[in-house]
C-alpha cells in the first residue's frame, strides 16, 4: 500500500484551504475530528485598532491597526467618517462600534461602526440617547455599552449618568439601559462575557472641573439596571485606559491634575473588592486608551500628543514595556479589538 505523507492541502490558488463538492467518503480504522463552533473563534483574532483624536492643528480621522500579539507601529486602517476626539469603543469579535465624541465646540450623538477584518472607514450606526463626550465603553459578544460621559463642550460640568446599550451585530439606535450612581466622565473600563467594570474618572457634579475618584462599578451585561458598587482603585484619576482578558481587568495611568501617574491597577471582574496594584507605566499616562487579547494588553501614552504604545502580559504582574508607536502622535483616541475579554 502506499504511504502519502501531506503536512498542508491548500487551493489551487494557494490563497485558502481544500474546496470539496460532490459526496466525500471515508474509510478508515482512524478518526478524523472536524472543526466545531463558529468560525470567527478558530483563530486568526487579535487585531486592535486606535481612531481618532486631537492634536494641536484639530481633529484627526485616522484609525490605526495592531496585531496585539506582536511588537510593532500602527498600520492605516481607515478613516472615521465622523471625526471626532473623547469618545469610546468598544466591539464583538467581528465588528468594532465607536460611540459619541467631542467635535469642539460641540458634542456629538453618533454612533458608527466597522467591520474588523476589513479595511476601510467606519459607517454610520445610530445614535445615542443624548449627545456627549469623554463616556466609555465595553462589551460582550452580544451587547455594546456606553456609561456616563459629558454634555459640557469645555469643561468638567455636565456630567451624565446615563448607561446606553445597542446590539452590536444589527444597526440603531442606542435604549436606556439604566445609570451609574454618580455623574461620571474620563472613566476607564474592562469586561468579561457576563460582567462590566468602570472606574468612574472623575465626577463633575461636585466640582465644576472634576474630582478624580477612585470609584470602581460594575453592571451585568445582558440585563437592564443601575451599576452598582464593585471596591476602589489604589489611586484617585480619570483619563486612564483600561482593557481586559475574560478574568482581570487592568487600569492603565491617568490624570491627576496638574500631574499624571504610572500606576497600573487589575482587578478580578468576577469578584468584588478593591483594586490590586500591577506595576507602572513607562512615564506617566493620560488622554490615551487601551485593547487587549487573552494573554496582552496594549496602551498609548498620549499625554502631550504623544505616539507611544505599551503593553503588559494581563495574568502576570509588571512594569509595563515598549509596544511601537502610533503611526500620527494625537491624544483623546479611542479603542477596541476583536478578542477582548468580553469575548471570552
């Protein structure tokens, strides 16, 4: 009999598997196990992406792509056809939402989405419930949520604590989802497939420019209801970053005016209680934001319109290291990627 030893069965084009048609058989004393599940989790996620942003000449529609699991600069991935800087992201495994935003002196409603393996510019979505700025954002593979954010065009007044949600795979319009128990803005968040997590920035209710909070929240994804209280961080800010895998969530920098800090916090999302410390950032970190897959998180220090990306392995503790750059420093960006720890 004769042996056929194959390591790899391709196309004729060598561009994608075996295309079979017709009957197949098989006859044989071993066993051939198929692929099980939907196709969008057998690999080849791990894409982050970066939008938008500020610098000193304006607004900037640019999106720049990640490979999380390497090292390396931003590539273009598209332009946003809303331009806008203080909003945030957030996506399922397939699509990539952004929501809101600052287009100074205004703030915007808009809610605009992207299909992740593809390159190109977002499209429009729906709206909010009211416009704003500086809200955050997280998901599971089902549901996008939007949490507090800002009415004010330039100041720290007119904090909101409005929660929307929107169902990531059709288009719309965003529905009441219930409230955070203070006003909030510039807040940092993470998620598992069941839970969200928010540390609420600072508060703009109480002082008219903000008090940094160590406040962290939580709300469970799938059902309507206010937030309630999960513990505290180690240190008071707002304009941080956070991102998660499906067990911890990690709070990178932010501000704590007139100075920045390099502490990075985790958590775990399943449990509640107060914020661990991690490590430190390479410099002091604000304005910038966060994606992560299973195993790594990525960060920008945009402080000062920086370009600079970092990361850290999420289930280890540690310094932060160098990542790569963004392609055009900005700061106020906002992010996603496609294997976050809403995604399991």
């Amino acid at each position: 009999m004769s042996e056929i030893k194959v390591n790899n069965i391709q196309s004729l084009s060598g561009t994608n598997g075996p295309e079979i048609s017709g009957t197949v058989e098989m006859n044989s004393t071993g066993a051939m196990s198929l692929p099980r599940g939907d196709t969008t989790y057998r690999g080849g996620r791990g894409t982050g992406i970066f939008a938008g942003g500020r610098t000193p000449t304006g607004l900037k529609e640019r999106m720049d792509k990640f490979t999380i699991s390497t090292l390396g600069n931003g590539l273009d991935f598209g332009n946003l056809t809303n331009t806008t800087s203080e909003f945030g992201g957030c996506a399922s495994s397939t699509r990539g939402i952004f929501m809101g935003g600052e287009q100074f002196p205004a703030n915007i409603n808009v809610i605009q989405y992207l299909t992740i393996s593809q390159l190109g510019n977002t499209f429009d979505f729906g709206d909010l419930t009211s416009v704003r700025r500086a809200n955050t954002c997280l998901s599971n593979n089902v549901r996008g949520i939007s949490l507090g954010g800002n009415t004010s065009p330039n100041t720290g007044a007119g904090g909101k604590t409005d929660i929307d949600y929107i169902t990531i795979a059709t288009t719309g319009n965003s529905s009441k989802f219930g409230d955070l128990t203070t006003d909030s803005s510039y807040g940092m968040a993470g998620a598992s497939t069941t839970r969200g997590i928010i540390a609420l920035g600072n508060n703009p209710f109480i002082s008219p420019f903000g008090l940094y909070t160590n406040i962290v929240e939580y709300i469970t994804i799938s059902t309507e209801g206010n937030a309630q209280d999960f513990g505290d961080l180690t240190v008071s800010r707002r304009e941080g970053a956070g991102a998660s895998n499906s067990t911890r969530a990690v709070i990178f920098g932010g501000n704590q005016s007139p100075n920045t800090t390099n502490v990075i916090d985790y958590m775990t999302i399943a449990s509640l209680g107060d914020a661990i410390d991690f490590g430190d950032c390479i410099n002091g970190s604000s304005l910038s934001n966060a994606c992560s897959s299973p195993t790594r998180a990525i960060f920008g220090d945009m402080t000062g319109d920086g370009d600079s990306v970092s990361y850290v392995t999420i289930n280890t503790l540690g310094n932060a290291q160098d990542f790569g750059n963004l392609d055009l420093a900005r700061n106020q960006t906002a992010g996603f990627s496609d294997s976050h720890g809403g995604l399991g």
